[in-house]
C-alpha cells in the first residue's frame, strides 16, 4: 500500500557526478522528519540526465541509506517499453519497496498504447507499480477508465495523480479502488478531500516534517488543521515551480547549504530572482 508522503528528492550533483555524501543527508533527513517513503530518480531527481548505472547506483544507495527505516520507491520510467522493463527488472534486484513508472514522453501513444506498456511492466517488476500520470510533461493523460483497467492487475497498487484535476481524482476512485497520491503539492489537500490517500512531494524536500503534518492531518480528517497547514504552505508549493522543475528547489537547499546548486543540461541554474526567493523562503519557514 502506497499511502502518506513520499518525498521526490532532488539528485545532487557535484563537479558533474552524483554527490552520494549529500544524498545520504538528504535520505536522514527526510527520515527524521517522519515520511513515508522516498523516490531516488524520478522527474525531480533529474533522472532523464542519469545514465542507466547512475539510475541504479543511486537507487541501490536509496535503499542503502533507508536501511528499511522508509520506504523506497524507485522511478524507473522511459519513453520505450522495453528500456523501462529493462530498468525496473534491475531496480527490482535492489530491495526496493516499488517503483514510479512516469507514462512514455514524446511518442504521445493511445489508452490501448498506455494499456500495453504498464501491463507488460507490471508483469515483469517484483515490485509494485506506482502509475505516474503527468500530461504537462509527457503530452499524453491517461485516462481514468485506462487507470481503473490496469487496476485489475495485481501488481499494480498506486498512481501518481499530476494531471492537476480533481474529477480526474473521482472519476479514477468512482471506477476502482487504487491507492491514488497527490503529483501537484498545492492540491493534494483537495485531492484527499476526495479520497487520495497522500502525496509525492516536491516541497518535503524543503519542509518534510510539515508536509507530512498536513497529510496525517487530512487522513485523519482533521480537515482544520490540515486546511491551516495547506495554507501555510500554499506560497512555497507556488514558488517550486516559477522555473523547471527542480531548478527552484535546488536553489533553495543550496542556499541552506545542503547540495550544491548544480544540475545537468539542458537544466540551468537558478536566476538571481528565484535565488533571491529561496532566501525569503528560508526566511519565512524557517528553514535549516
């Protein structure tokens, strides 16, 4: 079961290699700060510039880090069937807990194409299969009548809703009983309103304690406290994404002196405005 917040870490890098010294305190402290899980090599984690060893060597150093205490969730998604495969049969081998399959990018297939690739990946994986569905960065949505289907399939557990809608969140609960997680930070209170059951997070990587406060508070449908905390966090979640994806949150656990502000081509930098930004930011949410 996929259920709580599941931190999307960021990958830091380091004169152009992984840093593995300041993924490992990014791993301890988002354990100490009580989520469920996190996911090495997804979109965050810049996993499109990682080569296939770098894939694995940082999710077999997830799950070294992790030492059992949370759950590891490995992206192991491509734009090809067989790479994906390929990739979650040897993720598969590392002791994972699942694995976040985003949906293939670029070649825009059809509800049958979607059927196909995650049926055939869910009979390969000895891990459970995490479904990601986010349009804006593949330019394909899988449909809700497509999720329910594959949700008949044993291996399948969960999905990564980013599609930004919540009736896409009751469509896909109203056909079948898949755990559904939040992929927009600033709508996974309203997504659990209706019955998603958590969130992979961009902004735990900056606030994990926090976020994951809120997303207890929702499932324990103490909806006052939740709404509070969703709100107080509202500007942050916003500020994540004034530029690509991780560029804003690299900036900001750069400044707290935590990775270095580094990422791989086509991915810059941050601008001196969102660099000015993530100082407010640790300003205003005290952020160490």
């Amino acid at each position: 079961m996929h259920q709580g917040t599941y931190t999307a870490l960021v990958t830091p890098f380091k004169e152009g290699g992984i840093d593995f010294d300041a993924y490992a305190g990014l791993v301890e402290r988002q354990i100490e700060a009580g989520v469920q899980g996190i996911v090495p090599a997804g979109c965050t984690g810049e996993a499109a510039t990682l080569s296939h060893d770098e894939q694995l060597k940082l999710i077999s150093f997830a799950v070294e880090c992790a030492k059992g205490r949370v759950q590891v969730i490995a992206g192991t998604g491509s734009n090809n069937t067989a790479e994906a495969i390929h990739l979650t049969e040897k993720a598969g081998t590392l002791n994972i807990d699942g694995v976040l399959v985003i949906s293939p990018y670029y070649n825009k297939p059809t509800q049958k194409g979607l059927f196909a690739h995650y049926s055939q990946l869910a009979d390969a994986s000895k891990a459970p299969v995490m479904i990601y569905n986010v349009p804006g960065r593949t330019g394909v949505k899988i449909d809700a009548e497509t999720i329910a289907d594959l949700s008949k399939h044993p291996n399948i557990q969960s999905v990564k809703e980013a599609c930004g809608s919540i009736d896409q969140v009751s469509d896909i609960l109203n056909l079948c009983d898949i755990d559904v997680l939040s992929g927009d930070d600033g709508l996974t209170l309203p997504m659990m309103s209706v019955g998603a059951k958590g969130v992979v997070s961009v902004s735990s990587n900056l606030v994990p304690k926090e976020v994951s406060t809120m997303v207890q508070c929702a499932a324990d449908m103490d909806y006052a406290s939740a709404r509070k905390a969703h709100n107080d966090l509202l500007n942050l979640h916003k500020s994540m994404f004034v530029e690509s994806n991780p560029i804003p949150v690299k900036a900001v656990l750069s400044e707290m002196g935590l990775i270095q502000n580094e990422l791989r081509l086509p991915l810059e930098i941050a601008t001196a405005e969102t660099v000015a930004m993530a100082r407010e930011l640790i300003k205003t949410y005290g952020l160490k």
